[in-house]
C-alpha cells in the first residue's frame, strides 16, 4: 500500500514538474525583431543590457540626460545590432512622450519596457535634504510610472508585452547612508509587485529586479555628502570585491534571461537573495546589524550638505589597487 502511494505521488511530482517546464517553455520570449526601450541606456548596467539584445537580434531604444552619452552609446551598439537613442528625461512627462512617440515612428511598437534609469546620492542622514528624496523619487518611481503609461496602450493593443523594473536589494533591505535611494527603491518594489498582479490579465508580464552590488563603474558619477572622499571610498570599495559585487555583464545575463522566461522576480545575485531573505525571517536582527554598520561610517564633516560627483571625491583608497575592477568596469561601461 505504501509503496503504490509512493509511485503515484512520484508521477503525480513528474507530471508537475513537465507541466511547469512546458509552461515556463511557452512563455519564454524570443529577442529576434522584438523593440525594447533602455532608460538611462547610455552608461553602466543599462549599456550592458544593450549590447547584449542588440545581439540577440532586437532592436533597442535607449534613453539618457545628454545628447553626448548617447552618441556614444549608440555608435557602439551599432556595431551590435539596430539601435537609436533619444534625449529624454524620464521625470519629465513631456519628454518620456517624445520619446515613445520617436520610438513608434522608427518600429511601429515598443514589447520590451526596461526602467532602468537611476541615480545614487550617498551620506549620512543629517547631510541630507529634501531635494535628496524628491530627486531620487522623481527618478527611481516617477519615472517608470511614466514610462510605463506611456508604452501600455502600444502593449495593450498587440495583446502581449514585458516590463522590467531595475530596483535594488535596497527596495527591500534599507541601507545606512543610501536613505534617499532605498526610499523610492522600496516604493518602486512596492509599485511593480502590484503592478505585475494587475498587467496579467493584459498578457503583459512584469519583472521586478533587486540586484545587490553591481560592478558598472557607476560610483564615479553618483553624488557624495558630508566627508565625501571617505563616503567615496568605502562606496567604490564594495562595489569592486569580487565576492560582494556582480559583474554588470553576468547582471545584465541574468536580467535578461529572467525577462526571456517572465519571472516575477529576479534576485541577479546570491547575496541579494540571503540578504532579502534574512530580512524578511529576522528583520530585528537584521536592523540592528543595519545600525553597527551606520556607526562604523563617516560622519557628516564640515561640508555635510554639499554634494560632489564620485570623480571629484578621489583620495589614496580610490582610485587604488582595491578599486580596479571597478575602474575597468567604468571604462567599459562609458561612465568615464
């Protein structure tokens, strides 16, 4: 008897499985011909992403600030595959319209939405303000909820499209002198887990992405408060160590090949997902670490409000030996 028991529910667990898989098959998409939309695609993990589906055969569209980024950046991905790029805002609703609009004019439709866009200003709580907050909301929620409006009637009517929102492991750990980051990181998380539950029936398939430290070389142009040469330094530090930090190519794989299979959720790396799950079964424990670590940081320092860009934040620590790979990855990234 036990033994009969044991084979049916050995076939009813194979039978599970091949379902899953055919399933998981039949939703996995194939980059060839398809239109994706890039924001912030001129530098860093978003240029990654680029170059890897303009090689899979897509046509890509990216977006950036300034007009030199994407000259760049485009005359690159040329060498790839089909790609333009717009000068556009994406905190600005005017902008992020003409930019679908110049997008459908060139390929009549855009299936593929990557929020990628981003900014990181870094300090102690007391150097912040409140611009701080509004710029890093502006960028990291209102700017994929713009482009989101703006690109689901061309999804909705083709009946099929993916979204992938770039959030962090800050959206769902908060992290000491990163408030004004994880902030609108954890608001962007909130916005695109609700958002996947609500597109399903539209057969648009939402990916909410939290990676951990990525090497990108984005450290040189994020902005510094307070002591900012050593706020610079132990920043650029974590994202070069090998151990704690994700190559942005590997990222920008894994990110892709999570959009390809429709996953609700890609984690990109090991210590994010640790990190995540730690918080959610021991969010005290993990808190209180939280707070060893904020004591072990700079304090706010004589210019405590004034923000610097990474580049001009450099001491004896960075650039050093230490921070290699990272120098390497912002020169391959065009965030040099």
């Amino acid at each position: 008897m036990k033994s009969s028991v044991s084979r049916v529910l050995a076939l009813g667990t194979l039978i599970g499985l091949g379902l899953y898989a055919l399933r998981s098959r039949s939703r996995r998409f194939s980059f060839e011909g398809r239109v994706i939309v890039i924001t912030g695609g001129s530098r860093g993990l978003g240029l990654e992403m680029a170059r890897l589906w303009c090689g899979e055969g897509a046509r890509v569209a990216i977006c950036s600030r300034t007009s030199r980024d994407i000259d760049r950046a485009v005359e690159e991905l040329g060498r790839y595959g089909e790609a333009m790029g717009v000068v556009c805002d994406v905190t600005q609703a005017n902008q992020v319209a003409e930019f679908v609009a110049a997008v459908q004019d060139r390929w009549g439709t855009i299936d593929i939405l990557v929020n990628n866009a981003g900014i990181i200003q870094v300090g102690p709580f007391d150097s912040l303000q409140h611009e701080d907050y509004e710029q890093s909301l502006a960028t990291h929620f209102w700017g994929p909820l713009l482009m989101t409006e703006a690109v689901l009637p061309l999804m909705r009517r083709q009946g099929v499209g993916r979204i992938v929102n770039i959030s962090s492991i800050g959206g769902r750990v908060s992290v000491p002198h990163l408030l004004p980051y994880c902030a609108s990181k954890f608001a962007l998380v909130g916005w695109s887990e609700g958002l996947t539950a609500a597109l399903r029936p539209d057969n648009i398939q939402v990916t909410t992405v939290t990676p951990g430290l990525m090497r990108t070389g984005s450290p040189r142009n994020a902005t510094f408060k307070g002591r900012h040469r050593e706020e610079y330094a132990w920043f650029s530090l974590g994202a070069s160590l090998p151990l704690l930090a994700t190559p942005s190519d590997l990222a920008a794989e894994r990110i892709i090949e999570g959009c390809r299979r429709g996953s609700a959720t890609v984690m990109v790396s090991g210590f994010s997902s640790l990190a995540s799950r730690g918080h959610g079964l021991c969010p005290g424990l993990v808190t209180r670490l939280m707070g060893l670590v904020n004591n072990c940081l700079p304090g706010p320092g004589p210019h405590a409000k004034r923000a610097f860009k990474g580049h001009e934040s450099e001491s004896i620590y960075s650039p050093s030996w230490l921070t290699t790979l990272n120098e390497q990855a912002a020169l391959r990234n065009h965030e040099v």
